[in-house]
C-alpha cells in the first residue's frame, strides 16, 4: 500500500514528458489509464489494444488538444466516449473528438450533451469490455445533478468519479441546486465500489479512502449544523461557529466552508429535519 501511495502523489505531480502544454498535461495513473488536466478539471482516457476510450471532454478546445496528444501516444482511433455528467464545465466540446462509435452517458443524460447524441444509456451498474479492459459504470442516482455516473477501469483499479467527491476538497460551495443527503447517498455508493486509486474530476489523486473520508465530512457537517439549528442559532452564528477545524488543510476550505455550511443550513430548513 504504501509504495502504491507513493505511485500515485507521484503521478499527481509529473507531467508526461511532452504532454505539457499552459495549463493542461496528461499523466500516468497506473497501466494505460491517463488522467488529463485542463486547468483545475480532469478527465482519464485508456489505451486499449483495440481503441481509446475518452471521458469528459471539458470543453472545445481541451478536447481538441487532447485528441492531439493522443494521436502522439497512439494510432488507436478514438472508440469509446464515456460521460461521468453532463454539466456543462465537464461535457462541453464532445464533438472535438471527432466521430466515435460508442458515446455513453447515464440514462437521465439530455438527448445531446453539447450536440453530441449519446448511442448507449446506463440505467444500472453495467460494464464494458474494449481491448482488455473492464470499464465498469455505475449511476449514482440524483444529489449532485441526477446524471452522474461513477467510471471504474480494470484491472488498473482506477475509478474516475466527478463532483460528487474529490479527493482531500471541500465540496463545491453551498451545494447548489441539490438535495444534500442525496449528495452523501452518491458518494456511499462510491465508497461501495471496488477500486484502489481514485482520480477525482477536481483535486489531486488519491485512494478510495480519501471518499470514505468525504463522506465521514459530510456527515460530519450534517449533524453540526443540524444540532445547532435545533439549540436555535441562526446561520449568520453557525456559518461562524461550525468551522470544521479537522479538514482546515483541505483545498477550498478558505473559500467554501461557510458556503458549505449555509448550503447545510438551507437543506435541512428545506427537509424539515430541524423540526
């Protein structure tokens, strides 16, 4: 375990030899699975003996440069584009890619994720067989939007899950637009998930620990917040008071604790727990 922790904050630091470019790279994970940066998202692409399977595009021009490098890398075509969502900082510029075969999203994904048709829908836990590999796909039911699906290579053991967790990160600000016991449902379903490197859509690469303890943070938050809305502070006082010292080195802290902490307050009002 330990030199397998080494590998992999190793891998989170180093970018591929030319694979560099502003602010994106490409680098290794483990075997032929590659994670790419554009900025502060992430995506991960296979190399498989019989094609490339690609995820989140990001955007237009990231996709365009990474179908650049890939073409660097290999002369396998592009076979397979997987979406872990379909929001639009993490699916845009899908057409960059070129024509690909096989396009997957989970099945509450739009008709077309920035003009690009899905051809298969994941409805339950399904896996795919391309070159050698084993890409499992899991829908995570609704919390963070209610299209987001948890992507699993094997036998690299690597899982690649967007927003819902990352790795040693806040989540995002006040949990817009979601049901926050929903949120913390998807990220159970991830820890339930047979994996040992986890490589997030945002943050540095970790280990399936590194959700287990996203999760423990949100229940954490959770029974903060709750206990001080039934003593009868206010979310001004809670925002101040529920500080969530013990993740104080976590990315976003600065910026999204007390978001994180409005966004409990304004979830559990909602839910009628605090009656």
């Amino acid at each position: 375990m330990l030199k397998l922790i080494f590998a992999i904050l190793l891998a989170s630091l180093l970018p591929t030899g030319t694979s560099f470019a502003q602010d994106r790279a490409i680098t290794n994970i483990a075997g032929d699975v590659y994670r790419f940066q554009n900025k502060f998202h992430f995506s991960i692409f296979v190399i498989t003996d019989d094609g490339v399977v690609v995820t989140d595009p990001i955007n237009t021009e990231a996709a365009l440069w990474l179908r650049s490098e890939i073409s660097k890398m290999t002369d396998k075509r592009i076979t397979h584009l997987i979406y872990s969502h379909s929001h639009g900082d993490h699916a845009s510029g899908g057409a960059a890619f070129g024509e690909v075969a096989n396009v997957i999203a989970q099945k509450n994904a739009p008709s077309q994720i920035d003009g690009v048709t899905p051809t298969m829908r994941v409805d339950k836990a399904s896996s795919i067989k391309v070159g050698g590999k084993s890409i499992e796909l899991t829908p995570l039911g609704p919390g963070h939007g209610d299209d987001l699906m948890a992507i699993v290579v094997q036998p690299e053991n690597v899982a690649f899950v967007v927003d819902a967790v990352a790795s040693k990160r806040l989540p995002y600000r006040d949990f817009p637009n979601s049901n926050v016991d929903d949120w913390t449902d998807q990220v159970r379903k991830v820890e339930a998930l047979e994996f040992e490197i986890f490589a997030g859509g945002h943050g540095p690469i970790g280990v399936k620990e590194d959700v287990t303890t996203g999760r423990i943070y949100l229940e954490e938050l959770r029974e903060q917040v709750l206990s001080g809305l039934k003593s009868g502070k206010s979310a001004d006082e809670l925002a101040s008071n529920v500080t969530m010292d013990k993740y104080k080195d976590w990315a976003s802290y600065d910026q999204w604790r007390e978001l994180n902490v409005r966004g409990m307050v304004r979830h559990l009002n909602a839910i009628g727990a605090v009656n």
